[in-house]
C-alpha cells in the first residue's frame, strides 16, 4: 500500500495540481442555482479533474518538445512544495464557499448552509477527483498495452497513435453504446411507466366536455399522467365565479397523450377533432400549448389564462415524448418540434377557415422546451395574411433560434437578461418585475412575450461561455443572480452546465420555475383582457399564488 501511495505522489504533475486547484477554486464560486454539498463537490472534483488533465497536457507537450526539465530531486522539493501551496489556497477558498453559496441563496429566500458545508464539499471533491482519475490511469493503460503489441510490427510513434486512437474508440463504444443506452432505456422506461400510472385521486371526469370522459375521442388511459393531471386540475367555472363574482364559463382543456395514436400528424387530427367536439372554436380565446419533454402543462400558466378571461378559454397541447425537458433537448428535439409543428399546423388551418368576427383569439404558449418547439412550429412567412394574435413563451431554452437571434439584436443599453427590442411592437420580454418598456406603448398585429428570469441557466447557457465572458453578467445584473458571480473560462460552463440540470430545484419564481403572478402580467400584456381594476389584478396574484401553493 505504501509503495502504491509513494508510485502515485511520484506520478502527479506538479502543474497539474496548480491548474487543477486554480479550477477547484473558480468552481466554488457562485453561478445561477443554489448548490448542495453533493452537488458542489461533484463539481469542484470534476473541474479540478479538468484543470489537473490540461496541466499534464501542456506538461506532455514540454517534454515532447525536448524543452529542459528539472532533475528528479528538483522535481520532488518542487511537488511537495507546490502540493502544500495549493492545499492551503484549497483550504482558505473553501472557507468562503458556503458564504458564497448563500449570496444566492439570501436572493432566493432561502435557508443557508451549514458550516459543515466546505467539509462535505472537500470530501465529495476528493473521491470524484480519484474516480476521474482512476478512469484516466485506466485510459492509459489500454493505450500503452494496444501500443506495445503494435510496437512489434510498426514504428513506435504510429503504434502510439494507433493505440491512443483504440482506446479513444473503446472507452466512446462503453460510453455511448452501452452505458449511455442503458442509462437512457433505463429513465425512457421510468418516465414511460410514470407517465401510465393513474392516481387514485384522478378519477375519469364524467362531463362530455372533458376529454378523456367516455363521449372524448381520446380515452382516459391515453392521455397519460401528465395530460391527466392537465384535465383534472384546472379551475372549475364554479371557483371563477365565486373569486370574480361574475359570469364564468367550464374552461375547456384538449389533450392527446403518446398512447392516442402512432405519428405526430395523426395526434394533431384526433385533438383537432376533440376541439371541434366540444365547441374549442365558439369560445373567445385558444390556446395551442407545447407541453415540456415530459407532457407536462404549467398549471400556472393556464390556470392564470382561464381566471383573466372568466373561463372563457380553450386550450389544447399534445405529448411527444417521455423524457423531461434536458434529455429531450439533447437526444430527440427535432421530434419535438415535429409534433408542435403538426399540432400548430392541424389547429391553424381549420381557424383560418372560420369566419374572422366570430372565431376566437389563437395564442401560442410553451415552458422550457415547449417554448422552444413552440417557437418553431410558427412559421411567420406563412401567415403574415392571416396571423394568429400572439404567443407566451417562457423559459426558452438556449438553443431557441427566434430568442437568441431577438435578444442579439437588442436595443443598445438593454441588458441580455431583459432585452429592449425596436419599439416594442412585436416583441417584449418580462421577468419578475414585469415588462420594462413604457405601460402604455402601442402593440402591432401580433404579440410575442417573453417570460425569463435572469437566474435560468437553460435559458442563459451558452457553449462559447468555454471562452468567452456572457452578456448576462455584465452590469447591471439580474435581480436575482448573485453579486459575487464571476466568469472563468472553462470551469463557468461546467458550473452552468451543471446549474441547468438541477434549474428546477429553486423556490417559485427564480431559476426555471415559474410563478402565477408574473404569468398574469404575461398573459395581460399578451391577450388584453378588459375589465379588471389595478386592486383585482393584485388580489388575483394572491389568489393563483396560494392555489400554486397547495
């Protein structure tokens, strides 16, 4: 065991720890999400990991280029004295993690860590760090081994290349072909058997209106958890009534779940008929919703919708998929947006058709990935004739092609996070504080909204923060992103990357979940409903926020 330790420290790259630790440092300050110990030392290992295997490439490309080195002896005292330095840094900037960590979390109104925080971090950055490079040693190994058989039959340096390049193929084949199918089968069909349970507490609805009632075209099997919960949740005409204290209608909600049929085009005609069914084109307003990757509507945002109009609103979405939001952006988005597409597509025709003074408002509206593939599913060119009355788009993803190229073009002075652009006439973005234009500038044809908040990482995410420092964290910041946020090049879209995975695990209101009340300034701003005073608005941001509560 001794010998074993005493081979290990001789091995270790006296540059590689200086990055490494300068990597572990940077990864314990602050970013967009509040951090958990586990989920903090994961990442710190991780990103001393990085920094450690850049060191011991620049340390490669040395000695390759035969540039002088210091002898053993040298090398030794050099390590040693090295390896204290950065145990000391290590130790002092780990003393202020967790008072980073509550710079957000004090933003957040959250409790704040403990003390034992920097501890648990330290070992959780530890065990990841030898895992990481265990698996490195073992990278090497299979290298060396593939080489030295090939050293038989050809040159030194191509059997190095040839074995370098093996061993690259065998540790991807493990990862991607097995490994990552087995993990991806394995929540496809946890997602997949969570999405057929049917909760004691959702029976199947006896009204006709209801789909899923045994006159919908669509059985209540089908619609899946998440379409169950969309259909059964909502707010009767009865608890509209009773809080506006006038006429209210049965808010009509449509969904067709994965189980209803086999193609994407062939759902959008089952819930196109499921609207015509149950008089969807009679009511005043018409929402076509994109569900997250997992089928799920915001309650939220629909709920908020249906007491603004008296319940005189009709909604309609379909599923696409089993997976959440992040695996369905990485591995299947286009199926996404093919399914938005159809859906949109289907709704659109037939309301052209329909007499202009009699057919209700069409309004898009999507969350985190919806908003994306419901973004894509509008083609503008196609109906500039004929074009619906506007979209609710909040949470959109980083990859949003119509987001990131408005926000891009932005008025000069407006920050990244809450964008100004032209005159506000076809596009606004909104966060906690609403919308920052002028109350009373005019609208054109078609209004698009952008609900964000400045602490959503899948929003502000971007690959080019490897190198480059992101527009968002210029000042002024966020209301809601941390003080003491800094960039740092590679390990600030490591932190972000793992931000993003966890972007639902904030209280209501910041990272990528969203409150009522900032969707009724969303949805004012959006579909203009008449009638309500300044005190009733405010007194209906109570009531949607204790009913999100329950």
């Amino acid at each position: 065991m001794r010998s074993w330790v005493t081979s290990f420290w001789r091995s270790l790259s006296a540059g590689g720890l200086v990055l490494g630790t300068l990597f572990f440092v940077a990864s314990l300050t602050p970013t967009l999400i509040p951090r958990t110990y586990l989920t903090q030392g994961v990442l710190s290992g991780a990103c001393f990991a990085v920094g450690y295997g850049i060191g011991v490439a620049w340390r490669w490309l040395w000695t390759y280029m035969e540039l002088p080195e210091p002898r053993e002896r040298l090398l030794l005292s050099l390590k040693i004295a090295v390896a204290a330095a950065c145990a000391v840094i290590a130790i002092l900037f780990l003393w202020w993690a967790a008072e980073w960590q509550n710079s957000i979390r004090r933003l957040m109104q959250l409790e704040p860590v403990t003390s034992a925080h920097p501890v648990e971090v330290c070992f959780i950055a530890i065990a990841t760090f030898l895992v990481v490079i265990a698996l490195a040693r073992l990278f090497k190994g299979i290298s060396r081994w593939i080489s030295e058989r090939l050293g038989r039959f050809v040159p030194r340096r191509v059997s190095k290349v040839i074995g370098f390049a093996v061993a690259i193929l065998l540790f991807w084949t493990m990862a991607n072909g097995v490994l990552f199918r087995y993990v991806l089968h394995l929540a496809d069909s946890s997602f997949a058997a969570v999405d057929a349970l049917i909760e004691p507490d959702r029976p199947q609805p006896e009204s006709p209106l209801k789909t899923g009632s045994s006159a919908s075209l669509v059985r209540w099997k089908e619609l899946g958890r998440a379409g169950r919960e969309f259909i059964a949740t909502g707010p009767t005409a009865a608890e509209i009534r009773a809080f506006t204290h006038a006429d209210a209608l049965e808010p009509i909600r449509v969904y067709v779940g994965l189980g209803a049929a086999d193609t994407a085009e062939e759902r959008a005609q089952i819930a196109l008929d499921e609207l015509k069914r149950v008089g969807a084109f009679e009511r005043s307003v018409l929402v076509v919703i994109t569900p997250t990757g997992t089928g799920w509507v915001d309650p939220s945002a629909m709920d908020t919708v249906e007491y603004l109009h008296h319940g005189d609103v009709a909604s309609v979405a379909q599923q696409y998929s089993y997976l959440s939001s992040p695996l369905s952006l990485l591995l299947e988005p286009e199926y996404g947006s093919e399914a938005a597409k159809a859906l949109f597509a289907a709704v659109y025709g037939y309301w052209t058709t329909l007499p202009h003074e009699s057919r209700p408002k069409l309004y898009l509206h999507g969350l985190s990935l919806g908003a994306m593939n419901s973004e894509r599913s509008m083609e503008l060119f196609e109906m500039l004739g004929d074009p619906v009355q506007g979209a609710l788009w909040s949470g959109p993803p980083f990859k949003s092609r119509l987001w990131r190229s408005v926000t891009e073009h932005r008025n000069a002075g407006s920050p990244a996070w809450l964008p100004q652009f032209r005159d506000g006439s076809f596009v606004r973005f909104m966060n906690q504080n609403g919308d920052p234009g002028p109350r009373d500038a005019p609208w054109g044809p078609l209004r698009i909204v952008y609900l964000q908040y400045a602490s959503d990482p899948l929003t502000f995410f971007a690959y080019s923060d490897f190198y480059r420092r992101p527009d968002w964290m210029n000042a002024p910041r966020g209301p809601d992103v941390s003080p003491e946020l800094r960039w740092y090049p590679v390990v600030s879209m490591l932190q972000l990357a793992l931000d993003m995975a966890v972007s639902t695990n904030t209280p209501m209101g910041y990272g990528h979940v969203f409150a009522p009340e900032h969707y009724v300034n969303a949805w004012l701003a959006v579909t203009d409903p008449r009638g309500w005073s300044a005190d009733q608005i405010a007194q209906l941001k109570q009531h949607l926020a204790a009913r999100a509560r329950k």
